[in-house]
C-alpha cells in the first residue's frame, strides 16, 4: 500500500509533517520528488514532440456538435 508522507529534512533526518501510523523499525522507501518547471516540460515536450499526437483529429474525443453550448 502506498501512503503520501510529507517530511521535512534536517541534520540528516527526514521528519515526518504530521504524525504517522506506522510501527516501530518499519522499514519504507523514500522517493525524493522535485518540483519541475513547467518551462521545462514544455521545452521537453517540444524537443522530443512527445506530444505530436495530439495534432491528430482521431484524437479529438468531442467535436463541436457534442454536448450542449454553455
């Protein structure tokens, strides 16, 4: 089972945020998660045209006669 744990690092420990439900010695993986400029995913995007699908109208899921004007 997965569990989302916000912690702060210092002097070499990670601190849990809030108080955790876990039992002594439990043994977990940390997976350490930077924040990516989005100037950055678009350059990427871009570069890699990751993305060129998307210019494809089969991958138009409604067209302008679905649904009902807002």
């Amino acid at each position: 089972m997965a569990k989302l744990i916000h912690a702060i690092f210092e002097n070499g420990v990670f601190r849990p945020v809030e108080k955790i439900s876990l039992p002594e010695h439990q043994e977990v993986e940390i997976i350490i998660q930077e924040d990516i400029p989005t100037r950055l995913i678009a350059v990427v995007a871009e570069r890699t045209r990751g993305f060129d699908f998307l210019a494809d109208e089969r991958e138009d899921i409604y067209s302008i006669t679905d649904g009902e004007p807002a």
